[in-house]
C-alpha cells in the first residue's frame, strides 16, 4: 500500500479552522476481572461523556495488531507517520527523550557502562546496575575527560542505571551512522573494535574507538564501572515536515522532553508550559495564548501512561478524572475539530504499555449518529469510526476540518 | 499490500449465477443537526428495509480514510481497481465524461480558453468565464479551422464554459502524453511552447503547439476569446479487463457519460438506455431486456448524488424513495448476489463528494444474521460486513456467487 502521507499531501489546503488533537498518553486500559471496567470506564467523567454523545468514537491500532507501540512509533502513527516506515533510531530516540536537540549531520550513541577484567575481558555488560547518582558521577568524569575527540564535540548524558547517551555533534561533513556494534552482547570477550560501513562513518567508527579508549581510561581507577559498550547509532531521522504534508502551523504542547522531542522532529512548534511535570493548567493556558498562531495543536497528558506503568489503578482513574475538570476549558476555545486519543494502551493491570487498542473520539460539524455512548474502550467498539490504524487519525481529522481537496475528478 | 486483483484472478471461475452491483450514485449522507436522521434515514423505504433485514450490511471507504473520492476514483473501487494504483488522467476523465471513446494510442488533453493581450501576454486565463453557448461556439470555430494536423486527425469538445477538451488520434505510431504543460498558470505572460519529455511524446509536442498556433489564428477576432492553454495529457489508461479478471460478461446500465465512460475503460459492455436524465424506467428495461445475457450488471443511478451536490435533502430524500420504489422490479430478476452501495457519499449539508464511508448492501444465499435493519449508514454499523475498503467489495460478490475457487490447497 502506498504511504498515506503522499496521498494525503497534495489535497491538502490551508484554511481557518482549527484541529485539536489531544493525546491521553497510553489511556486505553484493561479490567482487573473478566468483564469487568477499565480505568476509563471506572472513572467519573461527565464532561466527557456529554462530548462523546456529540462525537464519533472507534479505536485505533497505532502500530498493528498485537504489536505494542514505544512512545516514538506511539506518536508517529497519530501525526500520520507509518511508524513501520518511519523509524527513529534508538540512538536518536534517547536523546530526544531527555532533551537533546539533535542537528543534520550528528549522531546520537546508545551506551551501557560494564565491568571490565583482565585483559579487558567483558564481566558484566551492565556494571552492576549502578544508581543513577552514580550513573551521573561517571557521566561527570567522562565529561571531564572527553569534551571533543580531534576537534568534534562529544556529549555526554545520564539515562537511568548503566545507561547513557553520547553525541558526536558533526563539524561540516555530516557524520554516517552506519557503525558496527562496540557491545558484543556476551561477556568473557574484550569490547568489539567499531568498525564503519560506509564511508561516510568512518569518521564516526573512529570517534565510537577514541571514545571507548578514552573511557577505559578516565574510569581506570573505578572498581566496577570501568567500560563502555556502544549499540545503537543514529543520525538525525529526516521525516517530511508535518506543517508542509498538511499545510498547517502546528505547534506541540507537552512538558515531558520525550513529546517536545517527538513532535520537534516532526517540524511542529514546541511551545513552553508553565508548571511542573504534567502541568495541566500550564498546558491549558498555553493552548489558549496560542489559540490564534496555530491551526493544529498536538497537546498532551502523561500522567494516564505513568500510572499505568506504576500499576495503580485508581491512580490512573484519578488522572482521568483530572482530565475529564479541565475538559471545558478546552471545549470553551471551540476547536472545529477536536480529537481525543491515546499513543497506546497502559493497562494498570500490565504496568507497562500494551497492543490493545487506543479509544478515538472525534468531535466535528461532520459526523454522523453514532451509538457509543462515553468514551471508554467497551463503548468506542460501538462507534461509527470502528477499527482503524492510527495512520488513519490525521487524514480524518483533516477530512472533517474541510482541509483536503477530493482526489481525481 | 499487494493487489487484491492479483489474487482473485487465478481463483475466478465461470458459473452460472448472476450479480447485480445497484450504485446509488453519492448515496451515503449526514444529519443536518448533530444526532439527527441523515437522508437515507428519512427516507421512506419500505423495499429497502425488507432487504436490509435479509442482507448482509457494512460500511465501504471507497479510497482510503478522510479521502473524498472523484467519481473516477470511487467507481474504480467498486470495481477492484486500487485507485491509488489505478489512476485514470485528467485528459482522459474529461473525454470519457463527455462520452468520447479513447483508442489505445490516442491522447486526450484539457483545454481552458485563455484571453490573450499585446505580445500573446495572458490577460484572464479563463477568457472571462464564457457561456456555455459561447464555448460551442468557439469550439466549432476551431473545428472548422483544425481538423486534423499534419495527417494526424484532431477532435475538439465543448465542456463547460472555459473548458475545453482535445482529442488526438493516433495513426499507426502511438502519441506519448509525457508532455509540458501550455499553461503557465499566471497571467502576464505568454504560453508556454510544450516540450515533449520523451521521444514518443515529440510528435504530441509539435501537434499541441501547432494547435495553439492555429487556434489563435482562427480565434484572432475574437475581443476575449482569443488563445488556449493546455495542461494534463493523458493517454489512454490500460486497466486490466474486468471480464478477464473475474471470468464474468459484464454489463454496464448507466445513463449519464462519465460512468458509461468509465465501464468502457475496464472493459464492461455498455448497454443502452432509453429515456432522459437518470432514465429509471429505461435501465430496468435495459436490465430485464439483457438479464440472460450476461452475468455481472452495473447498474447505475444518479439523482441521488445530483440531489447532494445541489445541497437539497428533501430532494435527496425523494431520490431515495424514487429508487425504492423500483426495488422490486430488480429483486423480480432474482439475482443469486445482489449489491447495493454507493461510489462516495454525498451529504446535502456540504453540497460535495465527502469523505464519509458509504452503507454497503450484500444479499445473497450465504449470509449470516446480521443486526442491521435499514439501509443506512447508522443500521450499516451495526452489521456483518464491518468496515471495509471499496476494493473488498468485488472478492464478497464474487464470493457470494460462489465464483471463487479456494485458495490454496
């Protein structure tokens, strides 16, 4: 099947109205009994109840069946990206999600600290698992020892753990990300020497060797982390522009790094939020100074996915609540299309992200009766949208905003 | 995803029972007020309903989700014709829907009249939007002047006020359509010279360019009315025949030269009418009078859509139950698979083609019970069939009409 993007560019047309696409980050849930409700059904959600009545609901497979989306082809497939198309690079994907702003021709490293013993023999490809205090007083050491390799800045970055992240910011020539694997993922054997597949990262396979010898000897004196191990190069993904395929001004309101990462990559303005962590009056008061910039906003809730990673139910309940307060406040602006959905599922009862389908509601001048009657997972099945790849969301929320041409005569 | 033509091809076979494809032309709709009844769901529909309740229901999207298909488009799908994959040009659409039969090796071009000033600079490119009049006019002025060209003969058709359509016959070698447009699409400029890009598209070149030469010639004293400008050749598409993929003797029932013409691209016979307009009375005829000779009819009404595009819902509405009305006249001939669909929707509300899924009808002997009781797009949710892409539509008929042999062993 061809892309849907390069169906769906050239019918697009720039208007006045405006599409609201909210995303409750991994909503969908799962019961904790047979047939009993999830988390969206168990919640008290009037506001929201009263908009699905006037809405259309269906569910979306944001990957594919049975497949359980990562945040990054989460969200690519709700921007319209074919996330088994398009595909951001581990290396790439990390950086972005602590915050990194990665530039044409860098490239971002996946790292684990490990233990080495003689004769640099591998003992434990994870070092121990260290804190993250000491993840950080490593990253600090490292920083200390190796701020450039041969005139190319080096970057350096906590994740959690043994993790880290490292980019080589290109000067000039951009640098190649094809770079075989330092980590031989097996211990007993001395790290692989990186070696480039092209010649365009032979620079890049020199740096990833420096880097590792630099390493081993800036952290000689440390007991048990006193490796690295690189997998997982990436340059910089070069999607089409999200504001070109679709001839709007989008802009991204989100206070986690990963989402402001995400939607950056796409080309939309990251617009700042007032607030900590999920900072829902922050992101409320944004979407309304914003109001007249922008004709798409992507805005996001993370607390419904966090909660579900922690496995508390009632937690997540609560945060749907708090959603369905503010609810007015977004409903008061009067969006033309208003969309509301999840990148995936996070059941409390997995604790983790999940394959099940996301409920989609979309509200327009343009919709037809429908019998779903909240908007929960039991009730979107019902719904006059039915069972759609989430590749599916833009062009529907382009269609009922009266953004796209007809195709052929 | 491959083509499901591809896989249906080899498993078609020849039997006796008949099909009978009824495209309510623009059929699906939209409440005028959110929740409300659309047009199919006011209509009365006595005959419909007893069939839905005997039927198999679904929704069908006739190209792909959010996108409002051209009749061309829209029909291709119900005939199995990917209409991402299979694309018929603007030239040829515009011949076809005049009722001009395209020859292999023929090449059609769209014409707009353009009002030309000092120096040939473009001063409206439309000619000031002429009457319908004035354009048969100034067709026959060129007719008269431009026969044929060089050998090679030439046709010339009125569309509708600006609009033009040019028809080059081949003799012997092909004409290639791989040519630059004349329109510049601004004005203050003189057309372009049209340069062929590649060698079997040369000879297209020079005749396009000679046409231009000798229809500002002929047009010279004419204050508005003075030059021409082409963009969008088109050769003629080569589907695969319908005959052939689906072992059937195909029928088509149509009064109007847009869907005669695009029956006759795939390959199906097309019968005649009798009668004017949308003709009920005639294509009932036409089908009685060739029920034996055939096995696959298209049979085709049009008010339905003409209604929408007028944004007239009461007048839709009575197109429904004009239709209705003659249900029984088509179930009389007992059709073994019987098909009711539309090729797009068509709501009154926004008086255009739309994006909407249309209510897909199957009535055969191997159905299960379905809970859908009407004919409309809300009972349509509800039903057996799901939703389903328009190309789905072909396979479930043939299927019904047991002509599909089993795939795999």
């Amino acid at each position: 099947m061809s892309d849907l993007i390069d169906t769906v560019r050239p019918l697009a047309k720039k208007t006045d109205s405006k599409i609201l696409m909210v995303v409750l980050d991994g909503v969908g849930g799962l019961p904790l009994t047979v047939n009993g409700d999830t988390e969206l059904a168990t919640a008290q959600t009037p506001h929201l109840d009263a908009l699905a009545v006037q809405s259309q609901l269906g569910l979306a497979e944001l990957v594919a069946a049975g497949i359980t989306p990562g945040s990054g082809p989460g969200h690519l497939s709700l921007f319209g990206y074919d996330p088994l198309k398009y595909v951001v690079g581990r290396g790439a994907l990390s950086a972005v999600g602590i915050g990194v702003k990665l530039n044409a021709g860098d490239v971002a490293v996946r790292g684990n600290f490990a233990s080495l013993g003689q004769s640099r023999l591998i003992v434990d490809r994870r070092a121990g698992r260290p804190s993250n205090e000491k993840n950080a007083e490593i990253v600090a050491k490292l920083r200390a020892a190796i701020p450039e390799i041969g005139g190319t800045p080096v970057e350096i970055y906590s994740e959690s753990e043994h993790r880290f992240v490292v980019v080589f910011r290109a000067t000039g020539t951009p640098l190649g990300a094809n770079v075989s694997d330092v980590d031989p993922q097996v211990t007993g054997v001395p790290p692989h020497v990186a070696v480039a597949h092209d010649p365009a990262s032979e620079r890049t396979a020199e740096l990833v060797n420096a880097f590792v010898a630099r390493a081993e000897a800036a952290l000689a004196d440390e007991p048990q982390v006193n490796g690295v191990l690189f997998r997982g190069y990436s340059d910089v993904p070069h999607f089409p522009n999200f504001d070109d395929i679709y001839q709007l001004r989008a802009a991204c309101i989100a206070s986690y790094p990963m989402y402001k990462g995400l939607a950056s990559l796409v080309g939309m303005d990251v617009l700042p939020v007032e607030g900590e962590e999920d900072a829902l009056a922050g992101k409320v008061a944004a979407l309304r100074e914003n109001w007249d910039n922008y004709d798409f906003f992507y805005w996001h809730v993370k607390k419904t996915d966090s909660t579900g990673e922690d496995g508390d139910f009632a937690a997540k309940v609560k945060k749907i609540e708090l959603f369905d307060a503010l609810l007015p406040d977004l409903l008061a602006l009067q969006p033309d299309v208003l969309c509301i959905v999840g990148d995936h599922s996070t059941p409390s009862k997995l604790a983790s992200h999940s394959w099940h389908p996301v409920p989609l509601l979309i509200q327009s001048r343009y919709g037809r009766k429908d019998a779903a009657a909240r908007y929960t997972e039991e009730e979107a099945q019902k719904g006059s949208l039915g069972l759609r790849r989430g590749t599916d969301i833009m062009p529907l929320l382009m269609a009922n905003a009266l953004k796209l041409q007809k195709y052929g005569a």
